[in-house]
C-alpha cells in the first residue's frame, strides 16, 4: 500500500509517498494565494492508495477528493518520532507559526502549545528582518553566526524589533551583531514555549526555519544538547501524514 501524506503549510506545501516503511518520491511547492489549486497540481500524476492532509489547510480538499485529515501536532509528532525513535520533544518553526511538542516514552503527545495567532518568532519574522538587513533569507543564518553576542533585541514584534534593530544600526553597531540578536531573540522565545510543555531531551528540530544553521547552533548552546536534524526538516509533517494514513487504513 502506498500512502500519500500532504502538508499544507501557510508558505509551502509538500507531499510525501510511503510505501511500507519506504519513503517514495517527495515533492514541494509555494502556497501562494491558490493553495487549492496547488495541492492538486503537486498530487498531479503521482499513484497512492490513500491521502491524509495535516497543516493549516488541510480541510481545503473536501469534497474535491477522498482524504483524511489529521492535526499538525499529530503528524508532527508522529513524523520526528519514526525519524528519530527515541525522541521526547518537537520543535517545529514554520513560515508563520510555531509549535512546542512534548511527547511521553511511548511517543504519545501529552502536552503542546502552538503560536499561530503572530507571527513572532517565526520564519515570517526571520525574512522580514533579513529584509530589513539587505539580506537573502538563506544567507541570514550563516551570516548571523559571524556575529558577536552582546546586544538584545527585547520586542518579539515585527514591526518594533524592526525599529530596535534600525536603532542599533544607527549608533553604529555592527549589522552581523544585530542579526545574531535576533536570532537569539527567536530561541529564547521557542524556549519559552518548549519549557511551558515540559522541555525534555533529546529535541527534534523540525520545519522550514530549521534549515538555520543559527538557530540549530544557538538551541544546542542553550540546551547544553545535540539538536536532532532531520535531513529535510520541512518534510516532517508531510511524512507523519502519510504515517497516519497508513496506520489508519484497513490491512
């Protein structure tokens, strides 16, 4: 049985095929402002048994074609955990929320929070900074590691840490030191949350913002711990999905 999980996230949305315990082809895509129509251009051509849809927009095929739901806490949890077994808390920073994952030995959720109402901390904050900066939103991980620590950024709102940041800029301090303040700004806010559901090791870092080489460096500082990778951190949800779907479907 092939079993397709989709992820229709606010920025990207992605597909995972599973077959057995083979993970088949991938695909991803931009949500723009048809998701809809996106969804059946990314599914266009591939062959599965059975559709399970997670993420912001995953009541969007009802009625269109047959498809299960399930939660984005669900398939997350569910997706880290066949990636990585012995994890016990999700990290997952998406374009515009975030979400805090504790799981129990088993790999049961017993406790999450999620920010979905601001788009503090999230990747939507992340590029807007980078904006701000002059910079590619891919380079602006790497070029905040070239930053040295010293300054805070204390607002967690866009349009304010916009401001603090300009402020720095025009005393004179140094623009890769402002990028590593924000940075840090976004993990001492991702801490918070994990910390709220009951933080415990080892820590799965998942979603788009992921792929960060900061932020993965300064969550492992501040937890004193490795921070688990997966290879393709936005595929996580896609995959527990598709984990789903075919625990859910009859043998």
């Amino acid at each position: 049985m092939i079993s397709a999980g989709l992820d229709v996230g606010s920025r990207s949305i992605e597909v995972v095929l599973l077959e057995g315990d083979r993970v088949g082809p991938t695909r991803r895509t931009e949500t723009t402002f048809d998701p809809l129509a996106r969804c059946r251009e990314l599914l266009d051509g591939l062959e599965f048994d059975c559709l399970t849809v997670t993420g912001y927009g995953r009541d969007l095929l009802a009625g269109s074609r047959p498809a299960r739901t399930v939660t984005e806490i669900q398939a997350h949890a569910l997706g880290a955990r066949n990636l990585f077994p012995d994890c016990r808390s999700v990290l997952d920073i998406g374009g515009q929320d975030t979400k805090a994952i504790a799981l129990d030995p088993s790999g049961r959720v017993v406790k999450f929070e999620m920010n979905d109402r601001c788009a503090a901390g999230t990747g939507k904050f992340l590029e807007f900074m980078a904006a701000g900066l002059r910079l590619p939103v891919a380079e602006f991980g790497p070029f905040a590691l070239r930053g040295r620590p010293g300054l805070a950024i204390n607002s967690m709102c866009t349009v304010f840490a916009e401001t603090e940041a300009t402020s720095l800029i025009a005393r004179g301090r140094k623009a890769e030191d402002i990028a590593l303040a924000l940075h840090q700004t976004v993990v001492k806010r991702a801490l918070s949350m994990l910390r709220r559901v009951g933080l415990e090791p080892p820590l799965v870092f998942a979603g788009g913002v992921a792929r960060n080489p900061c932020l993965v460096e300064l969550l492992g500082q501040a937890l004193g711990c490795e921070v688990l990778l997966p290879d393709q951190p936005d595929l996580v949800g896609a995959l527990g999905a598709a984990l789903h779907g075919r625990s859910s479907s009859p043998a």
